[in-house]
C-alpha cells in the first residue's frame, strides 16, 4: 500500500514539475478573434467619406477573408460608389458562386475560376497589382492574370463592404481587410498567413475587426478610413472562424494560459 502511494505522488510530483517547466512566465490573456456577419438580405457598413489615396495607382493590393453560403444571384464583399473597386461572388456563371473583381482603371479581372465559393468555408482573397499585370488569388492560389490597362482609380467617396448601396448583401462573414499601395503578391502563390496583418508604411486601410461590439470598426491603418455599421440594418458582430488567427482565438475568448513572454 505504502509502496502504490509513492508511487503514485511520485508521478504527481513528476507531472507538476513537468507543467512547471513548460508553462513558466506571466499569466497572458489574449482577446477573441471576430468578423461581421451579414444577413444576406439587408445588412450595411460604409465608409462615407474614403480618405485620398486610399489604394495604389501603380501597384496595390486588396485582400480579405470570407466565408459565405449560398445566397442571392450577386454578393458583394467591396464595392465603392465610384469605378475603382467591385468584388464579388456569383451564382450567374454557372456551375457554383465564383468570385469575380473589377479594379477600375486596371483591370476587368471578371470572374477567377470554375469553383464553387458559397461552400461555408472560410476562403482567402487578394488582387494585387504592379503596373505590368493584375492577379487575382483565392487561398494563396494564384488563379487568374490580366495586363495592367493603366493606373488604377483611387476616386470613390463612399465604400461600401458587404453590400453594393444596399442591395447584394453577402450572406455570411466578412474578415480582416487591408488596402496597400504595393504588390504584396506577384508569383504563381503566397502562404497564407498565420497571424493578423500588421500596419506598415504601405497599409492604407486595414480592418480587424476585432473590437466585437459597437457601431464602427477602426482603421488600424492610421488612415481614419473608419467603417460604420448601418444605424438600422447592421451586421452583427460574432466570433470569426475565418482568417488569420491570434493565440487568443485558438484557445477561445476569456481563456488564459501560462506561456513564456
């Protein structure tokens, strides 16, 4: 008996020494990881006065995750009142929801490929550009090149995400948003990034999302390109499973957890 309960402490022991070594440093907490979910129907948020510049002329890119299901014939992930920027997904092609883009003034890239993207999984976008070509990406995946026609528009006044003025809502969750004014992708793919997209000299707008409430979501771009959620039809906030993800999203909102600093 005396010699089961040595034992027996002697793993307790082992195994309290083990987490101590492991899990050694300050208690961290990290916050949730969230989007904006769009009803499909009528939600709204704009911009209503889009900072000068906002986007490359030369070389830019526009990237972005979103998850959607199927919904109406268009849905719409960023669209200005002007000719600048249209990207959306449509079911009008055929054979599933594909995403498509306009950059006005660069490039009609149309739409990408033959999949189908109202599937409920999370998805990656980016439209960049360098003055010679336009490429259009989804998970990292190089998927469609057309030649630069000229520089590209950066005109609009008002921007609207998840909707086009109020119609062709998207049905689903939009994330993590940034306009830069460089080429970030040019090759045949990209990886994906891990963690959320940091603000350098090249970042024009660049939404999180990730204050979870509230009637805004801020520019961490330090442009002021702050995004308004409809007073009367906004999306709702909710904890994204789409994106890039900090620690704190892997565990879960309000987790904590020993970890070196």
């Amino acid at each position: 008996m005396k010699k089961h309960l040595l034992i027996a402490i002697a793993v307790v022991l082992i195994g309290i020494c083990t987490v101590a070594v492991i899990y050694r440093g300050p208690l961290i907490a990290f916050a949730a990881d969230y989007g904006l979910l769009f009803d499909g129907t009528n939600d709204k948020a704009s911009v209503t006065a889009v900072a000068n510049n906002y986007l490359g002329k030369n070389a830019g890119t526009i990237e972005f995750w979103f998850k959607s299901s199927t919904g109406a014939a268009y849905q719409k992930f960023i669209k200005t009142d002007s000719s600048d920027v249209d990207i959306g997904m449509s079911q009008n092609f055929g054979g599933g929801a594909r995403v498509f883009a306009e950059i006005g003034g660069a490039a009609n890239i149309g739409e990408f490929d033959g999949g189908n993207y109202a599937d409920g999984v999370c998805h990656a976008v980016a439209i960049s550009w360098d003055g010679t070509n336009v490429r259009a990406y989804i998970d990292g995946t190089l998927k469609k090149t057309v030649a630069q026609s000229a520089s590209q528009n950066n005109t609009a006044s008002v921007m609207y995400v998840g909707h086009s003025n109020g119609s062709e809502t998207l049905n689903g969750t939009i994330d993590e948003i940034r306009f830069s004014d460089t080429a970030r992708y040019t090759g045949a793919s990209y990886t994906l990034p891990t963690t959320k997209f940091s603000t350098d000299g090249n970042t024009k707008i660049l939404w999180h999302f990730d204050a979870g409430s509230g009637s805004s979501a801020t520019d961490s771009s330090g442009s002021g390109n702050t995004l308004v959620l409809d007073a009367t039809n906004p999306p709702a906030w909710t904890t994204s499973t789409c994106g890039p993800l900090d620690p704190a999203a892997a565990v879960g909102p309000g987790t904590y957890f020993w970890g070196e600093q």
